[in-house]
C-alpha cells in the first residue's frame, strides 16, 4: 500500500455509483478499472439530464455526448466528442486511452471507430428529454430565454492504494448546443488532467469559459508545486474567474474538484451552489455542498 484511497465526484448524481460498486472497490478493484464504472453508472440513469442516456439533447434534438478519460501513471489520454447512439461514451474513451495514436475522435469517426470496436449502441434520446427540448424550445421562442442552461457534468476521479491517478468525465454538454459543439469535458487540461505525480482535477460549468482558462491544469500544476488540494483549488477557479472578468467582464460558471497525492481532496466554485460526493478511506460516499464563499 503506497497512498492514502480518495475518490471526488461532481454532483450529488455520482452518489449512486459509488453505493453500487462500492463491494469491488474494498476488494481493491483499481482505479483505472472502477472510475470507468462509477461513470458509466451516471451514464445508465436515465433521469440525470446532463450526461449519457437521458441526456438533453442539442438545437436539432439530437443528443451528442463528450467523455474523456486520463490515467495519471502514463498520462494515458483519450477522449470522444459528439458522439451519437453510443450507450457508454467513458467506456470508448477509456479504450482510445491506451492508442499512441488516435486517442481523441469526434463525430462520424468516433461513432465508426465505436462501432467496429463492438461497444453497445443504444439510442439516446429518451422521451422524457425530447419532452424537455420541445419545451425549451417554445420557450426561447415566447419567453426570449436563453438557450443554454441546465447542464451538469459527471467527473470523477479518484487516487487507488497503489497510489495511481485517475479521472474521467461525461457529458451531454450545453442544452441546445449547435451541433457539433464540442465542449471542455473532453479536452485535456480544461475539462479534466491527472498525474499521479501530483494530483488530478476536473471540471463542471461553462465549457466555452473553462476552455479559456485550462483550469484543470492549473490545478494539478498548483498541487505539482506543493499546495494542498483545497488550496490549489481555490487558487485555480479563483485566478480562472478574475482572469475572464479582467478581460471580457463577465466569468460563467466553473466548478472543480481535485485530489492531491497525499490523499486530500477539495473542491471549488464560482457559483452558488456546487454539490459533489467524497468518498475516502471509511468508503462512505457523502454529499458536501459548497458556494462561492467556500
Ligand atoms: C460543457 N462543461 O459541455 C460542460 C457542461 C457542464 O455543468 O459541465 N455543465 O460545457
């Protein structure tokens, strides 16, 4: 045994994942092998609005989906972008982890590489989704609303006994996002990063924002140089926000969590309410709340 076990999560929707595989992760189970489970568990639930099946769909009424996943032992990265039909898109980014090449696909060429690959194709679109879009649509419409909004992105990750760094992320991006719109859950160093030299980080909120400011990186980096999780975090969606306000005014939502190598955990927003589920070394997933005051 070589470090101290924690594993974070964003939104209290991850909770479930963790009471499920709970059993296999005592055993050891490790953790390039289970954060793929504990998304993939987000991913089924067919009511969570914002990731895999269930997710809402894009202005066409079509549900494209973005995963990434980063093992931090060989900085083994892998991502899909607007993928369709595809049950599991974690599972797809995990396998183009271990490619040298080709290790992150988008649309018709993820979905070909998917599909020869065999992973499980499954249509997307649930009803109770599509009922959602209609709505929202009319209301843009009728009441000038915004369409963006209503997104929650699953990220986990997680250091093992033997002290290996993992993270994954999965979304259905922005509802009413343009086709093709890609988001910052699968980019390195934006939507998520991990190293097991130092920590790892991922992130929730406003992809077009977190893409701006990498702040996933900046939080490994942080920990890389020797600040503690919480720290690090703080520093980076703090620096991340006063950076977009300085230059365009006005900062989106950023959320973030992290682990650092030690075995500690933080977590951090811009916003005014970011839940998210710790799970440490008693292995009892609990739900902490926190705001933008911290
Ligand atoms: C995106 N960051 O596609 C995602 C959406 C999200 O909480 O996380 N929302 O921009």
């Amino acid at each position: 045994r070589k470090r101290n076990w924690v594993a974070i999560a964003t939104w209290r929707m991850a909770l479930e994942g963790f009471v499920q595989h709970e059993a296999a992760i005592r055993d050891g189970k490790r953790a390039s092998e289970f954060i793929p489970d504990l998304v993939q568990a987000v991913e089924d639930y067919p009511f969570y609005k914002s990731v895999g099946y269930g997710g809402l769909p894009n202005e066409n009424g079509v549900v494209q989906l973005d995963a990434a996943f980063m093992d931090g032992d060989t900085l083994a990265f892998g991502a899909i972008a607007g993928i369709e039909d595809f049950a599991n898109p974690i599972r797809i980014a995990k396998q183009l982890s271990v490619e040298r090449y080709n290790s992150f696909l988008v649309g018709e060429g993820a979905m070909e590489y998917a599909r020869n690959a065999g992973f499980a194709q499954k249509p997307m679109l649930t009803e109770r989704a599509e009922k959602l879009w209609q709505i929202r649509k009319r209301d843009i419409v009728e009441k000038g609303l915004a369409p963006y909004d209503g997104h929650d992105t699953v990220c986990i990750m997680a250091q093992d006994q033997e002290g290996s760094i993992v993270a994954g992320t999965s979304t259905s991006g922005l509802f009413m996002k343009k086709a093709g719109r890609v988001g910052d859950s699968p980019i390195s160093g934006s939507g998520l990063y991990a190293d097991s030299e130092a920590g790892a980080a991922a992130a929730t909120g406003l992809g077009e924002d977190i893409m701006k400011t990498c702040v996933s990186f900046q939080t490994v980096l942080f920990m890389q140089a020797g600040m503690t999780a919480q720290d690090a975090v703080d520093k980076a969606v703090s620096q991340a926000t006063a950076q977009l306000v300085r230059h365009r005014g006005v900062a989106g939502d950023i959320s973030v969590v992290c682990v650092d190598k030690d075995g500690n955990f933080g977590a951090a927003t811009n916003t005014d309410e970011f839940s998210y589920v710790v799970m440490g070394e008693d292995m009892r997933p609990t739900v902490y709340l926190t705001d933008k005051h911290g």
